[in-house]
C-alpha cells in the first residue's frame, strides 16, 4: 500500500536524485505498528555522492564566498516556509516517532522555527571579521570561516530540532552540509528537503540520507568530511569522538543525560510536581534533558514522592495524534522493552515502586507503550539513578542537606541539565553555580537560543545555540595587516 508520506529520491546536492540501491526504509507507527511510509534508505554509495556534491559547492561553489547577509537572506526565507508549515510538521515527527501531538504542537515543530530565528539575528550581530590593535604593533584581522563540509547526525527523539540546531548554523556559516537521519525518523527531514529547495538553496550544498549506524560511521569517516555534528548517545558519540580525534575532524557532540530536580525545602509541592509532569517526562521520557531523579530532602521525601506518583500516574497515555494525550509510545519495540527491563532493574535494586511498572498501560492492546513509572526511595548508586533510561521513569532520591543535594546530583557521568525548585530565587542560584552541568534552571526549565546549549562530562563536547553555537561552524584566521597605511582611517 502506498501512503501519502512515501518518497523514492534522495536530496544529494540540494536536487532529488535516484538512489544507487533498491533497499527502502519502513516507517512503523509506534501506536498502530502499522507501516505509516517507506522511503530509500541510503548506502554508502548514496553518502559518497553526497559528499562529493558537498564538497565540490564548498570549493568551487558560491556558497562559502557570498556576503554573510546574502546566505542570511536565503535562510530568513526558509523560516518563512517553515513558519507556514509547523502543523504538518508537527503531525509528520508524531506519526514517525509517537510524540504526543501537544508535544509536537509546543515543541518539536515550533522549535526549529524559532531557533531558525533567533541564529539569523545571532549572524546578523557576529564578528564575522574584525580588525584588532596587535600586541606587537600594527593591525590584526581576525576572520571566522566556514568550516567547510560538515557531517550532520541526529537521532530520532527530535529529530527537527536536532537537524536543525547544525543545518542552520552552519548554511549561516557558508558550509555545505550532509544530513544522515536516524533511520526511524526520515520523513520530517523529507518536508526540511522541499523547503530547502523552495527557499533557494544553491545547488550542492545540502544533501539529506537517512539511514543506520554504518551509514553514519561511513559519513564520519569519508575523508571529504571537515566536521561532524552528532547527537545521541554517549556510547555513539564516543566512537564519533574517537574517528574525529584519529583523523583531526572537528566534532561536537551533544550526548546523553541524568538530570537531577533538586527539591529545596521552601519549595512549592504543587509546583515542582507541575514541573515535573513536563520535565520529567517530557516526549513520553523519551528526552536528553529530562529531569529524572529528583533529590528531595530526608524530611519531605514521602510526602513529594507520593504526591509526584499521583500527578505522573494519572497522566493520560496513548495515542499521540490524540490531543489529549499525554504520554506516547516509546519509538520502537526495542526501546519499549529498554525502559521496561530497567523498571525490573529497579525492583531488584529495592527502589520503592510507587506507580507504573512493567506490563502494557491499560485498554492499550497495541503499540510500544509503558506505564509512567515513579521510584521511591532511590540511592544515586542504582542503575536506575546512573543510567539514561529515555522513557517515563522517574527516581526520587533523599538528601541530608543542600551540600549532600548538589554532592548527589553531581554524583553522574553526565552533565547536561538540571533544575532547582524553592521560595528563594538566590538560593536557588547559589546550588546552580555548584551543580557541574552544561544548562540549569531555577523553577524552570528551557533552551534558549541566544545562549549557549551543550553538556559537561559525558554529556558532550561542545555547544549549540548562541554566538557560540554558530562558532562551531566556523574556523578562526588571523591576517597580519601590519601598520595602517600613514594617513589612512583607524
Ligand atoms: P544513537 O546514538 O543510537 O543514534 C543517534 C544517531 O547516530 C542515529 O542517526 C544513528 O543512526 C547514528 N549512529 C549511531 N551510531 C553511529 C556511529 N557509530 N557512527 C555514525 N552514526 C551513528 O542515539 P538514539 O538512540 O538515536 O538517540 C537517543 C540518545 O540521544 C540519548 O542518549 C539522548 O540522550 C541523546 N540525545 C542528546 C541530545 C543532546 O542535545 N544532548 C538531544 C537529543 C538526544
């Protein structure tokens, strides 16, 4: 059966192009299980002309060499299309990957747009060359050039944003770019294709090939790749790091997380239980930046455990073209059974299991699905305290004191995110500057696209969003211009 959502090309070089196999990708709904589209699946052979079309635009091409404002221009047209498009993005990332649509409507879709929006004020504002007073005397310029061809690898959980937060940047930047999506989530990337196309794009500079993970390590290591761009997991983004180092690419890497929501005394139980229906688990858990231990102090830790159990246990879980839906599928079968064998993990180790636990969600008879779990009475040594489970699954953990707090929630491979819930607003700062993580909230959590995105630890190397986010995509040359010309202008 043909769906509406099947595609037979490839975008190599900005055009639509045959693939070199026959092999296809199956998109499976994680709600029906049902095949919703199919769409090539790239080989090596697809990667290598992409390559090719990338790097021939990046050293022969107009890309790189026009004005700054000029690529600006053909970026803010792309955020006009996309603006017009976002419910069917929406719609296209929930099918593919079972967001809830509200989660899809508030995040998934409108996100890109913004982010789109906020790099073209960003490079409208950056020193793309500057000319200094030198040490020595005379004049330095210091110009930031594209990097050159850049490598772009996201995983499925969202996939838009992650295309995008390397796209953008680095289209601003004059590089020319291939995309390999996650071989679950192709067809999102198909709508990006048509706009790319439609906003004028130049021939070359952008190629989209979905596929799996020896698809990908071909990309990282094809000599023609300047850069690579990854987000997943730690384990994947280790092995990126190690190719990259080998072969002295530049790399960033956004990996995995184990946020912790420290639950200061003062704070307010309806809030931080609010809070974390949404960061918690938000996208089903299925989040790098979920907030999934929750430290709570020796004192009030029944109390907040009990109360996070009865919001997260009544959240509404299924189908995620519902608007009501809450909580989605997991994406696939393999990932269902990941947080299900976790939440066995978690009896084993003696954590107190307060809602949710193994077994399908009720009057759900298909579909990737598991129940929205909470852990009580976790030590930050279990498994389920170290380990990224990327589903519905919560621990809370007590502490003794702030100091034991901020020990615990740095007690983790990783540092990405984290948060801090309480009545005073500088103390609430005062444990955000001790806890070790790349982006932290007081009351809140939220990217914000002017400032800096990207974890400590194993949680990464590097950063996206902000000025510094597009300096990733750009190298750094100092031209020596001497003394200003006698006469001349300062
Ligand atoms: P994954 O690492 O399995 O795959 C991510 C992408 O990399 C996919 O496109 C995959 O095909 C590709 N890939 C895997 N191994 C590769 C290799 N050796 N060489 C080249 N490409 C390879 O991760 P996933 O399961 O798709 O995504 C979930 C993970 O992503 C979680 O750990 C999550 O925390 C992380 N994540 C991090 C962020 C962040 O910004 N820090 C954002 C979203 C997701």
């Amino acid at each position: 059966m043909n769906t509406s959502l099947d595609r037979n090309a490839l975008l190599i070089g900005t055009q639509w192009r045959r693939p070199e196999t026959d092999a296809m990708i199956e998109v499976i709904s994680p709600h029906s299980e049902d095949v919703v589209a199919r769409v090539p699946e790239g080989s090596a052979a697809d990667i290598d002309s992409a390559v090719i079309a990338a790097r021939e635009a990046f050293d022969r091409g107009p890309w790189p060499r026009m004005a700054p404002d000029e690529r600006i221009e053909v970026v803010a047209r792309l955020s006009a299309l996309y603006a017009a498009r976002l419910e069917e993005m929406a719609t296209v990332i929930s099918t593919e990957m079972g967001s809830p649509i509200s989660f899809s409507n508030l995040a998934q879709a409108p996100a890109p747009w913004m982010m789109i929006e906020a790099f073209t004020k960003i490079a409208r504002e950056f020193p793309w060359e500057e000319t200094r007073a030198g040490a020595l005397g005379g004049e330095v310029m210091v110009r930031r050039e594209a990097v050159g061809v850049v490598a772009a690898i996201p995983p499925w959980n969202v996939p838009q944003f992650t295309v995008l937060s390397k796209v953008i940047p680095a289209l601003l930047a004059g590089c020319t770019i291939v995309v390999k999506p996650a071989p679950e989530t192709p067809l999102d990337s198909y709508l990006l294709a048509d706009l790319l196309i439609e906003a004028g794009v130049p021939e070359g500079v952008v190629s989209i090939v979905a596929g799996g993970r020896e698809v990908g390590e071909h990309l990282v290591r094809h000599p023609g790749v300047d850069k690579v761009a990854f987000t997943g997991s730690t384990e994947a983004g280790r092995k990126i790091g190690a190719i990259c180092g080998e072969q002295l690419k530049r790399c960033s890497l956004e990996l995995g997380g184990k946020s912790a929501a420290i639950v200061l005394d003062d704070a307010d139980l309806t809030t931080v239980v609010e809070g974390m229906k949404f960061l918690g688990v938000m996208n089903s858990g299925q989040a790098c930046v979920a907030q999934t231990r929750v430290l709570v102090s020796r004192e009030r830790h029944d109390e907040v455990a009990e109360a996070l159990a009865e919001g997260i246990g009544s959240m509404v879980v299924g189908d995620p073209l519902d608007p009501a839906t809450e909580i989605g599928p997991m994406v696939a079968r393999r990932q269902q059974e990941r947080v299900n064998s976790y939440i066995e993990i978690g009896r084993q180790e003696g954590a107190r299991l307060l809602t949710g636990g193994t077994g399908r969600p009720d009057g759900l008879e298909s579909g990737w699905y598991v129940r929205p779990t909470v852990f009580a009475g976790v030590d930050n040594s279990m498994r389920i305290a170290q380990e990224e489970i990327f589903g519905p699954v919560l621990s809370v953990i007590a502490y003794d004191d702030v100091d034991d707090a901020v020990r615990i929630a740095n007690d983790s491979d990783y540092g990405l995110a984290g948060t801090v819930w309480t009545g005073d607003r500088d103390a609430g700062l005062g444990v955000a500057r001790r806890v070790r993580t790349g982006t932290y909230g007081v009351n809140t959590y939220t990217m914000d696209f002017a400032a800096p995105f990207g974890g400590f630890k194993a949680s990464g190397v590097g950063r996206e969003f902000g000025p510094e986010g597009l300096a990733q995509y750009t190298e750094l040359k100092s031209v020596y211009l001497g003394e200003p010309a006698p006469g001349a202008d300062s």
